[in-house]
C-alpha cells in the first residue's frame, strides 16, 4: 500500500523534523534553504537556533 500525504507544519522538535522528507526554513516570509533535517543541521543556523529554543 503506497500512502502519499503532503502538509505544512509550523513546529521545529528535532524528534518531527527527523521523521519528514522536506524542510523549508522560512525567515520573514522568505525561504531561506530546504532541505531534509540532515542536510540543514549541519549548515542551516537559523535551523539550529529554532530547535534549541525548543528543546
């Protein structure tokens, strides 16, 4: 069974963020990168920053 599903999440716990094919950042209403969660943690600091506030 193939089982497609697109949405929009505003949330930033690395536990979601690890599970979800694509990320976009977004600051002021501006894409800033995309990507998956191991590709932004890594060089994406507005990225970082938002999950450290959360965790």
């Amino acid at each position: 069974m193939n089982h497609e599903m697109s949405g929009i999440g505003v949330r930033y716990k690395k536990e979601i963020l690890n599970k979800v094919d694509q990320i976009v950042v977004l600051k002021e209403g501006v894409v800033i990168d995309n990507g998956t969660y191991d590709e932004l943690a890594g060089k994406n600091d507005e990225l970082n920053i938002m999950i450290k506030k959360v965790d």
